[in-house]
C-alpha cells in the first residue's frame, strides 16, 4: 500500500472536494473507489473523511459561500502559510480565503495563480499519512491552462518548486520538481476550459472504471487517451459536477 508520510516544502499534500450535494456525493465515491466514508462530523469541519484500509485518501465537504459548483482542490505543503501566501500577491496571483487554523494543527489558504487556477497552501504542525499511486488514490496532479509556462514562475516563487520539461505523446509538459522528484505536471488547457488544477485517481482498469461511472450517474468530460510512459487517461465528473480524472498507469514491462 503506498503511503506517502513526508512532505517537503512545494510537495502535493492534500486533495479534498467542495460538493453542491455532500451526501450524494459521498454514496457516489464510496460505490465508486470503494473508500470508507462515514457521514460529515463537526470534529471533521463538516467533512466527510475517505479513507482505505484505514489510510486517509481525501474529504468530502459542503461548497463554500459563494462558490457555485462542485470542485476538487490540491493542497501543496508550505512551510510558512502566511509568506506564501504574501509571495502569491507578489507574483501576480490573489488570495481568496487569507491564512488560518481551519482545522487543528493544519494553517491553510486557498490562492490562485495569474491565470485563476485556484489551489491550496498547506502548513502542518505534523505530518500524517496519505494513501497515493494506488487504485482508488490519487496518482497525480495537473495544472491545466492556457500558456501554462507563463505561471511557471509563480509556482517556483509560492511553492519553491523547479521546473523541468518532458514531452507527453510529442507534446511538451511541464513538471514541477521538488529536488529530484517530479510531484506536478503542467498541460496545456482545451479551448474554451478555464485554467484549473486537475486530480488523477489511479484505476486498475479504465474502461471498467469509466463504464462503472457512468453506471452511478457520472460522465465523460474527455474521452480516453493514451501515452507511451504514461498509460491511458480520460477526464470525468462525478453526478454534482466535480470534475477529475481516471488514470490507468502503464504496465511495468516483464
């Protein structure tokens, strides 16, 4: 079971999902990835936390004031929320909920790069376990956005993060690097799609997984793709809206 426990400064930390129908969503994920859901508590924020095989996998929670639609939101560990938070101002970008102890032990704020995307600084007393790279986990996460390079250095200034460039099906694709580690990539975005960072939930088998999703009210927003060193992707969304995708990982060889 990969678990990841350490999570250096720029480091994807978190992801959870704002719903428009908290409780639909929840029965629509756990009959989906299979994760233990119990109901939101008001010792979890009003979220409803995922875990499997006891290891937490994301939250779920209610949308917040003036936030119109459903959405899953990435967290990078911070070491300084409040300086990150200031340096996201610096770099053009906006602060939309300021620095605060939303939760004990954890100092979060939600910014958003020069070009909207909206992502979360994540400044925590200690670290705990997070379930990843594992059917029903998250794989990886993408920035999606129109001349994404323009952001690049936004990113290294907010999160102190590198940038590297690989190319995916010929294309170029950007990765964020914390030392030696790519822990994001970047993409560009579809005509007419906002800038946004996108979650991967890993899937033992893809069309399965698209068919099972349909099956429980969900749809496909982009169908599947493929790259060599990669696997097959598609992007989809969940009954409320919330948009994500289903990564099948390429086999190792032998």
């Amino acid at each position: 079971m990969p678990t990841a426990e350490s999570f250096p400064p720029g480091t994807p930390v978190w992801v959870d999902l704002q719903s428009s129908d908290q409780p639909a969503a929840v029965a629509f994920y756990r009959a989906f990835f299979g994760w233990e859901a119990p109901d939101a508590s008001a010792e979890t924020g009003g979220y409803s936390v995922a875990t499997r095989g006891g290891v937490p996998v994301t939250a779920i929670g209610p949308l917040p004031s003036g936030v119109e639609r459903s959405i899953w939101t990435t967290y990078f560990a911070v070491a300084d929320a409040d300086a990150s938070a200031d340096a996201a101002i610096a770099a053009g970008g906006a602060v939309l909920l300021s620095p605060g102890e939303l939760v004990p032990g954890v100092r979060l704020a939600i910014v958003a790069d020069p070009a909207g995307a909206v992502f979360g600084l994540w400044q925590k007393e200690q670290d705990s376990p997070w379930l990843r790279d594992e059917p029903g986990a998250v794989d990886w996460l993408e920035l999606v956005e129109h001349g994404a390079e323009g952001s690049f250095a936004f990113y290294e200034a907010v999160l102190g993060v590198g940038v590297s460039e690989m190319h995916v099906g010929g294309a170029p694709y950007g990765l964020f690097d914390v030392g030696t580690t790519s822990v994001a990539g970047a993409m560009e975005a579809p005509e007419g799609t906002p800038a946004h960072w996108l979650v991967y939930f890993n899937v033992a088998d893809l069309d399965e997984g698209v068919d099972e999703l349909v099956s429980l009210g969900g749809a496909v927003v982009e169908p599947p793709v493929s790259a060599p060193g990669v696997g097959r992707w598609a992007v989809v969304a969940d009954p409320q809206g919330g948009a994500f995708a289903l990564l099948e990982p390429e086999r190792e060889p032998g």
